[in-house]
C-alpha cells in the first residue's frame, strides 16, 4: 500500500509588532475621520485589549458603561475603563452605528450589527476590513497582550509567618551534639 503523504504545515511565525507601531496606528485610528467609524473602534479595542475580531462583534451597546463621565466596556468583570479620546468614539458608535436604518436592523443591541435580522456583523467581514487598513491582526494581538503584561501589578508574594519559617516539628529523638557519639535524653512532658 503506498504511504499517504500530507503537506506540512506552514507556520506563520513573524514577530509581534513594536509598540511604537501599535501606537502609531492607534492614533491613526483615533483621528483618521475617513475610516467608517466602526472600523475604527474595531482597530482600537484590537491594538489597546487584544480582544479577537469574534468577540468584538459579540459586544452588545449595553457593553458600553458610562458611568459618572466613565466610559468602560465590559470584555469581562469588572468592565475595562477607556482612554479619554477612545471613550468619545466609542460613545459616538453607540449612537452612530452603521447598519441600523435597514429593515431588519432597526432594534439591534449589537455594537456592530449586521446586515441579517438580529445578527451581528460577522468576524469575516470585520476581519477583511481591517486587513484592509493594514491592521495585522496576530501579531497586532501579540504586542497588545505584551504591553498588557508590562503593565500588569506585580504579584504580592506572601509576607512569612512563623508557621511558614520555622522548621516542621520533628518525630525522631534530637540528633547528637556535634563531636559525641550519644544523644541527650529526650524532654519529658509534664
């Protein structure tokens, strides 16, 4: 019988891009009026949170908290804050969503509708549009989750106490002193 032969897999191996790149396409995307708004706000929460293209789509309006001139989006608990200029955008989506005056859109809670009743826009299509912007998704992802990381607290380490420093008790008879061959007796309990 002949042997079956597959095809290697290719791997997709380049590097993250520097953060000097990731901030230099954020502020694009913060000031370029003429990207449709959504695909702005999409290549924003790619290059500050890392969130992939399948959860963003997922984001509802009411993910969006405003709260006491605090704008956060809720990718988890507790919702994230945003930064000052990001937030005005994003707050501007909520409002301004595209895809809402279609007829089977007119009640959509999704952040980013789609063009199917009740449906979001699909991860494919959002995807294709930011490819298009030159928004390399993996390593747009990568260098975020790096600057999360730096930018992480330190973990506390426990402070020690006295059961973690002192010695286990021990169940064997005391050891003998250094240059004897005996043992002292063993302490007797009252």
């Amino acid at each position: 019988m002949p042997r079956l032969q597959l095809p290697t897999a290719t791997r997709n191996d380049r590097p993250p891009m520097s953060q000097d790149r990731r901030l230099a396409l954020f502020r694009q995307f913060l000031t370029d009026t003429q990207i449709p708004l959504r695909t702005r706000v999409a290549a924003c929460l790619v290059l500050l949170y890392a969130q992939p293209v399948s959860r963003l789509v997922r984001l509802a309006v009411h993910d969006v908290v405003q709260d006491d001139g605090q704008v956060s989006v809720r990718l988890g608990d507790p919702p994230t804050p945003v930064p000052e200029l990001f937030a005005a955008m994003l707050v501007d989506l909520t409002a301004n969503r595209a895809n809402m005056n279609t007829a089977t859109n007119p009640d959509s809670d999704w952040l980013f509708p789609g063009g199917r009743a009740g449906q979001p826009l699909s991860p494919g299509a959002l995807l294709q549009q930011l490819r298009a912007l030159g928004v390399p998704i993996t390593q747009t992802r990568t260098a975020a989750f790096r600057q999360l990381v730096l930018q992480a607290p330190r973990p506390s380490s426990p402070k020690p106490s006295a059961s973690t420093t002192a010695p286990p008790p021990s169940t064997s008879p005391p050891a003998a002193e250094p240059g004897t061959t005996t043992r002292p007796p063993a302490p007797h309990a009252d």
